[in-house]
C-alpha cells in the first residue's frame, strides 16, 4: 500500500482528533536543535523525535523500528511522519508501513518546504508557512 502524502495541517488536525495518534519528527538533532519542533501541546502531545538518519554520517538509523515501539507505535497507530521537505519522512513512513505499522502517512512540504527564489526555507508551504504551533527546541 503506498504511503499517503496529507497535508501538515490535516495532519495537526487528526493529531488533535485522535488521542493515540503520533507525530514522529525524523530530523536529525541538530535541526531538532536549531530549526524546532512542531508543538503539539494544544493536542495533550509532544513529537516523537526519531532520526531516520544520524548526523553527520547520514546512515539509516537501525534502531528506527524498534524506536516507533519505544515510542508506544503499535499497528493500530496513526503514524504521521515529518522532515525537512517531506523526502526522509516519506522514507520513514515506507519502512514503517513494511515494518508493521500500516497506518503510516507522510507529512507533505515536512516542517520547513521547499526552497524558494532566495534560497530559504519555511515561507512557501510546511508546517512553519501553514502557521502551524512550532517552538524552539
């Protein structure tokens, strides 16, 4: 079944609607660090942050899988994944679909979007562009 890509604020939407759903952020650290972090606390949530890649060799993180079930991700779960620009997110919620969790969609734009004429992000479309709660890490 392919990963279906929803918008970020149809994804804080279902994450205010549904108590077991999660947001798992797959950024690495320093983005967690230095760009934020959606806030989820109008919802009764916090992200789940879960590097689909470890900084700075960028090699899949092994421990991804084991890390949605820590989380408390069952097969039941919404699972909505989020990144940059929705690219690892899309990676992350694949794997977790072939993983067992079925229920896994794509966060599209992630957190900052695209690139726009100036070379920035945040301002055309994301999680940040849609004004959406983020806070600093």
């Amino acid at each position: 079944m392919p990963v279906e890509d929803i918008s970020p604020q149809d994804s804080y939407a279902a994450l205010q609607a549904d108590p077991d759903s999660l947001l798992v952020d797959v950024r690495t650290d320093a983005e967690w660090n230095f760009v934020g972090i959606p806030d989820l606390s109008e919802a009764g949530k916090q992200p789940v942050l879960i590097p689909w890649q470890l900084y700075p060799s960028m090699q899949v993180n092994g421990a991804f899988v084991e890390g949605l079930r820590r989380a408390g991700a069952t097969p039941l779960s919404k699972i909505y994944f989020l990144c940059r620009s929705g690219a690892r997110s899309l990676a992350a919620a694949q794997a977790a679909q072939a993983a067992g969790f079925p229920h896994a969609f794509n966060v599209a734009d992630g957190f900052e979007g695209p690139v726009d004429a100036e070379g920035h992000r945040g301002r055309m479309a994301g999680w940040k562009a849609s004004g959406l709660p983020w806070r600093q890490r």
